[in-house]
C-alpha cells in the first residue's frame, strides 16, 4: 500500500532534525540564490551518482532517478500559487499562508482543476488572501468572484466558509495562520488535526495543503500527495516519500516543487513524458 511516510512514522518529521519555522526565514534572506544553489546541488548528486555507477552504465532508456527528478523540477516544479498576484509566495508571511489554505480549500472541492486555479487566481487578485481584504468583503462580494471564476455550484456554501475562516484566524490564530505550526508544536500529526477544525476542509484539502506549503512550514516536510506518489511510481522514480526526500537533499522547498511537479503531471495528463 503507497502512503505518504513511512511504515510506523505516521505524519511525524523523518530523516533528521527539521527546520524550524524561523530557521527558515533567516535561511531565505541569507541565500539570494537558493533555487540556483539546490539545482546545483541537484546536478552535483547526480554527477556523483553516475561516477559510483561507472562500472555499469545505463542504457538510454533507463533514467537515473535522480536526473528525472531534477528535470522534473526544472520543467514544471513552480513554487505553488507564484503564478497568481502572490508577492511572495517562497515566505511564511501571513498572506502566504493564508493564499496557500484558500487554494486548499477551493481544489479540494469536486471542480474541474482548471477553474479551481482560476478561482484561486481570483480570489487572490481579490485581496482575500489578506485577512483584512477577506474580513471587509460582503458575502455578496465573495460570491461574485468565485462566480466569476466559474465556481458556480458551490459558491454560495464556500462563500459562507471563507467569511468563517476569517474569523476563526482573528479569533484563534492571533490574526496569522502561521500560529499554527507553534500551537502544534511543529509536529505534522497535530498540526492536521488543527486543520481539521476549519469547515470546508477535509482530508483531502489538508494533503494539499501539506504538499503547498511545506516550503514555508518546513515541519510538514518530507510529503507529497497520496495521489500524486502513483505519479511518481508510474514515471519510474519510486514511490517511496522518504527515498525521493534524501534524493532533494532534504530541502523542502526542493521537495515542495518536486510535488507541484508530480501533480501538474498527474492533471494535465503529462505523465507519458517521464515514463521509459
């Protein structure tokens, strides 16, 4: 059975010690080149691994994991929602966080996944990812933009959910969803059971977010979606969570992208192009 960690690890951090939350805004700030970095430290594992290899080479067919990984993170591992009017979407800020649990909500819902990112688009464009842009819209408001983005069956319900969710942050979260991870003490099993508590998302939403977001709550990290690791296993890189883990050299920004990688294959019908 494919799972997302593990045997006996549940959702509990694997394979030494996390960053914590602010380690990894002070790892931001130090390293303006970090993406440049990883993808160097990629190529370097990859090159390493092919010299170990050196008394069997591979046929043309046969791919080493690692160079797969690394063209899938090239291709298509976007950081989630830097494609929307996010103005950082690789920083825990509040906005951030809460853009990120508004996409968890909306793609979790049973819509197509081209008009949930358009929604998600637009309720972004929108302000709602800011907590007083979410509070100050009517709920007339809110049901105009998801119509508009096309989520017409369930607007009025979802509309309903966002203003909740807005004051279950003020209320609860001191005004910032990154309150979480510290409430939780940064373990991933309590962290989701938190989640939980907001109306609208379920099981599948909370797998989203973790995959979204472990970028910016590092504790979340190693996962990737159930659903997206029959992707993996079917492109030949293993289905294994905390394999594909050691293969990003641990890094859960690298492994966020690797997931946003796995799940454009996985929607857009574009495994066939990592397969053989």
């Amino acid at each position: 059975m494919v799972t997302t960690r593990s045997q006996n690890k549940g959702q509990g951090p694997a394979l030494g010690e996390k960053r914590s939350h602010s380690e990894a805004r002070s790892t931001k700030t130090q390293k303006p080149n970090a993406k440049q970095q990883k993808m160097e430290s990629l190529n370097n594992k990859e090159a390493s691994g092919k010299n170990d290899a050196d008394e069997k080479p591979t046929s043309a067919k046969t791919k080493q994991p690692g160079s797969k990984i690394e063209q899938l993170i090239s291709q298509y591992g976007e950081l989630p929602l830097s494609q929307t009017d996010l103005s950082e979407p690789d920083k825990p800020t509040p906005d951030t966080a809460l853009a990120l649990l508004l996409n968890a909500m909306l793609s979790s819902s049973r819509i197509s996944h081209a008009l949930a990112a358009k929604t998600v688009s637009l309720v972004i464009k929108a302000g709602y990812h800011k907590l007083d842009g979410l509070k100050k819209s009517s709920w007339e408001e809110k049901t105009e933009v998801l119509t508009e983005g096309g989520y017409t069956h369930y607007r009025e319900k979802t509309a309903t959910m966002m203003g909740d969710l807005a004051q279950l942050i003020e209320d609860k979260y001191e005004g910032d969803l990154n309150t979480i991870p510290q409430l939780a003490s940064e373990n991933p099993t309590k962290i989701r059971a938190e989640l939980k508590n907001i109306k609208g998302l379920g099981d599948i939403g909370i797998n989203i977010f973790f995959d979204t977001a472990q970028h910016i709550w590092p504790c979340l990290a190693p996962f990737i979606d159930p659903r997206s690791l029959k992707t993996a296993e079917a492109i030949g890189i293993g289905a294994d969570v905390d394999t594909l883990w050691q293969e990003v050299s641990e890094d859960p920004e690298l492994l966020c992208r690797l997931a946003a990688a796995l799940t454009k294959l996985r929607l857009d019908g574009r495994t066939n192009e990592f397969q053989g």
